[in-house]
C-alpha cells in the first residue's frame, strides 16, 4: 500500500505461506510474508524494516523528520503491527490446529491484547492532514486486516475517532480498498 502511494513499482507475488514455498524460504528463512527482494537481490523481510526501506527509496517521503512527529509515527506503528500479530495468532491457533486442541484461554489472551491495542489507537488516533505516514499506512492496514478476518470483533463500535481516521485515510489514498488485506 505503502509503495504504491510512494510510486514505487513493485512485482507482486501471492504465496500460500503454510506450504514453505522455495521462492519465500531461500528470500526469508522465517517463510513469512511480506518479503520485499530488491533488485540486486537482497531480501528485506518484516513489515518495519520494510517500512524503512521504502522511506530511502522514496527519499524520506515515508516518515516525519521531526523527532517528535516520528516517534508518534513510529509508536502508532509499532501499536497496529502488534495488533496485526495478536490477530494473526488467532487466526492460526484455529487454523493449525485440530479443533480440539484449540486452546480458548490462548485464544482469550489475544483477543484481549486486540482490544486493548484497538482501544488505545482510539485514545491515540490521528489526525491526518498532509501526506500519510508509516504508521498511518500500519494502521489503515491492520483495520483493513481486522475487517477481513474479524467481523464479530466490530473494532467501529465505540470508536468514533478510527472510524473517522479510515475515512479519511480512503480519501487520502486513492484505491486503498483494492490494495489492502485479501483472503
Ligand atoms: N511482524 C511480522 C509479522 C508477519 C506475519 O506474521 N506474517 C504472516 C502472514 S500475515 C505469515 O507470513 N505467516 C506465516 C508463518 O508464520 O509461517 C511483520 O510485520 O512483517
């Protein structure tokens, strides 16, 4: 999404993760996606690191030069990844596992470290006016993720202030439906 904002032509490639495809594990032994493989062949693995990377490419257009701005954008990251992750074992615990050996505490656990993360990007949600940063892009794609796989979840509910930040970010990037989450 990121990139794509930035102008910075990507070739994408879908891969099944759970069947350790040789083309992601020889880029990134922790088989995880998203990998980015720079043109000389580097792979560059992890959504921040990723992240970083694409703000050099572009010239620093990705984050707040202020030191103040960029810690708020990188604390907002590092909040919407976390949510991301809490979501992610969630869905796996149900997907890599028969489902009576579905652990509900573990379950419990991750649902209620979603919450908290939801409840404090509302108390911390931004306002967006100029160009969209990393951790607006993190946030926009952690909604988009919590949409996709966690309907009952109703992150809207009470949370006036991200719903107003998704709006806006939609406005802000063009085709940000097209370019986020899919199943
Ligand atoms: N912290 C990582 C998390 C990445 C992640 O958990 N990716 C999942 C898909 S959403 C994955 O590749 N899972 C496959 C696996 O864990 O084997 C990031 O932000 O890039």
């Amino acid at each position: 999404m990121a990139a794509h904002h930035l102008g910075i032509a990507l070739d994408e490639e879908v891969v099944a993760t759970s069947e350790e495809p040789d083309a992601l594990t020889r880029a990134n032994p922790l088989g995880k996606i998203p990998t980015l493989v720079l043109d000389d062949g580097t792979a560059v693995f992890d959504s921040r690191p990723i992240m970083a990377e694409l703000d050099r490419m572009s010239g620093g257009k990705l984050y707040p030069r202020n030191g103040e701005r960029r810690r708020t954008a990188e604390r907002l990251e590092a909040a919407a990844d976390g949510l991301c992750d809490a979501l992610v074992a969630s869905v796996y615990e149900r997907r890599m596992r028969p489902a009576e050996k579905v652990h509900t505490p573990w379950l419990d656990y991750q649902m209620r470290k979603a919450v908290r993360a939801l409840d404090w990007l509302e108390a911390e949600a931004p306002a967006l006016r100029g160009r969209p940063h990393g951790g607006h892009f993190a946030l926009a794609a952690a909604l988009a993720y919590a949409d996709l796989r966690f309907e009952a979840l109703n992150w809207r509910r009470g949370r006036p202030r991200l719903r107003r930040f998704i709006d806006r970010f939609a406005e802000t990037v063009p085709g940000y439906e097209a370019l986020g989450p899919r199943a």
